[in-house]
C-alpha cells in the first residue's frame, strides 16, 4: 500500500458550470424538480404529521455562469433528511444559497396531508386527504406561503329555483393560499374554508349521513362566486392572515365545463 505521500494526486476535472457564459443572460430559476422526499409537517392534534413531498428546489443563476451545480441541491436536501418542515424552511434556503453562490433560493414542497373526520350523523371515523404545499423564497427577507386545496360541495342556487325536483350539485375544490404573522394551523385553515361551501365532503358516510349532507347542502345552495366571496370575509376576520388567494373551481355534473372563481387581496 502506498503511503499518504506517495498516493497519487486525483484527475483534476474542469467545472463546466463555473465556466464563462458570454450571452449575457441571467436565469431566474435553475434547479431541480420533483423530487419525492419524506418530510415532517406540524399536526395540531398530535405534534407532528410524517408524509411525503413532492420537492421543488431551484436558485437563481447569474448570467456570467454556464450553469448551476444540481448535485449541490440534493446534498442540501439530505442534511436535513428526516426533519424538513415549515420550521427549518429559512435555514434550508439559506444553504442553498450560500452552497449555489445565489442571491435567491425558491423551495416548494407539494404533500398529502390526512384529517380525521367524524361523518355528521353516525360518527363513522375516515381519514381525508387534502393536497397542500409550503412554498419558500429567500433573497433579502424570507417570504412563506401555505397552501391548501380542500373538496367541498357546492349545489346551485339557480338549478334549484328553477327545478320542481331536486337541483344540481358538484364536487368543488377550494385552493387557497396564506401569508400569515403567526403560524396558521392547517386544521384551521381546512375548517374555515369547508364553512364556506354549501357542505363539506367525507372519506366515510352511511345512509343516515348522506340524508344529512344531501340536505344540508340543498339548504345551502351557493355559486362559485359565492364560495370565493364567503372564504374572503373569512380570512379577512384572521387578524394574523397578511395576504390571501383564494380559487375555486366546480367540476358541474350537468356541463362539460367547470365554474371558475378566483380572489386575490391583502387584510389590512
């Protein structure tokens, strides 16, 4: 065996990365994309919730670069393997930015989150998947967005004023997105938004409880433009809600089409 000395030095292999680009452009976002990755997300009935995410971690690039070292982002990532949540989200992009040489790191993280609903009338237990994401940016400050897509059910007030029987409802997703001052819990956020729909939506219903959902949906009948307008005076009530998007869109059982609305503003 050769001693330390005597070793031979390593190839030294050119970093075409750090190479001179002459175009003269910057890129915005470079990075990589969709990475599936397990993180923890803040539960507010048990501590802590364990899924998985679909991970979006880009930076910028200036434009005297050829390009970005992508093998630096998932080095990044599994420091932090087994512990990413919405609490080290600022120290992760910090790294990133300092690891890349940037002056801008972007983090997205896409999961399934999991709810224990009781149906209305039995009791029956179910879990309820709702999509959500956390979307992360640093540059000077730290911006953070929570976000939450919920199914709900709408049924139309003009279908049921006209029609002698019955009236027309539909599976609705509600996607809203939060900048807050203080932390905002997922449960709450789920809750608020499933107030405003003409009813709610469950993973588990017996007989005596899709009598119960049915009309209380019929008792509630509500537009899409009634739904954006109900969840904006909610989250204008949330003193700790800086900033909101709110979107909703009925997939309609008598169209073949779906009812968009969208809301976008700032609680002052």
């Amino acid at each position: 065996m050769l001693s330390d000395e005597k070793k031979p030095n390593p190839i030294s292999m050119p970093d075409m990365q750090q190479s001179r680009d002459t175009r003269n452009i910057a890129i915005d976002k470079v990075g990589v994309k969709d990475i599936s990755y397990p993180i923890v997300v803040l539960d507010k009935h048990r501590g802590q919730q364990h899924t998985v995410a679909r991970v979006n971690m880009f930076v910028d690039l200036p434009e005297h670069f050829k390009g970005t070292h992508m093998s630096r982002f998932i080095e990044v990532l599994n420091r932090y393997h087994g512990g990413i949540s919405v609490e080290n989200m600022e120290t992760i992009l910090a790294e990133m930015k300092s690891r890349l040489g940037s002056g801008r790191a972007h983090l997205e993280l896409a999961f399934p989150y999991f709810i224990e609903k009781r149906a209305p009338v039995s009791g029956a237990r179910s879990l309820l998947e709702y999509q959500c994401r956390m979307i992360g940016t640093q540059s000077v400050n730290f911006d953070f967005i929570l976000e939450a897509s919920i199914p709900v059910t709408s049924l139309c007030p003009c279908s049921k004023e006209i029609s002698e029987r019955g009236a027309h409802n539909q599976r609705s997703i509600v996607t809203v997105q939060i900048r807050y001052s203080d932390h905002v819990w997922l449960e709450d956020l789920i809750q608020w938004i499933e107030e405003c729909a003409s009813c709610p939506v469950y993973a588990l219903l017996k007989r005596e409880d899709e009598k119960a959902v049915t009309e209380q949906a019929y008792d509630n009948p509500m537009f899409v433009e009634d739904m954006v307008r109900a969840v904006t005076e909610k989250l204008r009530s949330v003193e700790r809600i800086r900033w909101f998007k709110i979107q909703c869109e009925n997939f309609e059982s008598i169209h073949n089409h779906s009812a968009y609305a969208m809301i976008e503003g700032e609680n002052c």
